[in-house]
C-alpha cells in the first residue's frame, strides 16, 4: 500500500488525505503521505490500517470466516451498530453520543436478542 503521489508533486486524490489519517494516527499518514513510502501487510497492521494479514491466497478464507462470525450475530444489531459508528466518526461526541443512544433503543426494542 502506498500513496506515491507526493513524489509527482502532486497530492493523493481520490479522498486519500482525509481517508488514511481517519484510520490511523496523524503522524504516520503524514509521514506516509509526504515520503510516498509503501508499506507491507504487517506493518498496515501494525498501524491499525487493517485488521489481519494472512498469507497469500488465504484473504478470501479469512473475510469468509469474518463474515460468517458476523452473520452469527442480531441482524438489527450490526445493521444499527454500523450506522452508530459510520455516522458517529462523522460528528462531534455529543452527537455520536445521541446517536448512538437512538441506535440502542432500537436494539432494546427488538425481540431477537432474547434468545441468548
């Protein structure tokens, strides 16, 4: 992963600059932004880029399992819980606060949880 762009004189397109330092701290997408510097699969992880780094040939196994871990759970659930955290980062914290408290109560009400 890489975003050479700086070394064209120009600056990354495409929403890079306010993308990457939304996923990672600050100084490192500076750093990453202005030297052009690629990273490997260990290191995005290790800077919280992505969440796992598997093998070769083995990313399409492990989104199946993520997936299927996911499909486990209340669908109303990770649907509302998506939306609090998508919405959230969005707005300040008193917002995603009361965001996030409308997304509960729409979990509170829902019946499928008591089954567990």
């Amino acid at each position: 992963m890489g975003l050479p762009e700086t070394g064209l004189a120009i600056i990354p397109g495409a929403g890079g600059t306010q993308r990457l330092p939304r996923l990672v701290r600050k100084a490192i997408s500076e750093e990453l932004i202005f030297t052009g510097r690629k990273i490997g699969g260990r290191e995005a992880m290790s800077i919280g880029l992505v969440n796992y780094c598997v093998p070769a040939g083995e990313a399409h196994l492990k989104a199946i399992e993520v997936a299927r871990n996911i499909n486990e759970k209340g669908p109303i659930a990770i649907r509302v819980a998506k939306k609090a955290v998508d919405e959230g980062v969005e707005v300040d914290k008193t917002s995603a606060l009361a965001l996030e408290e409308q997304c509960y109560e729409q979990t509170w009400y829902n019946l499928s949880w008591i089954s567990f």
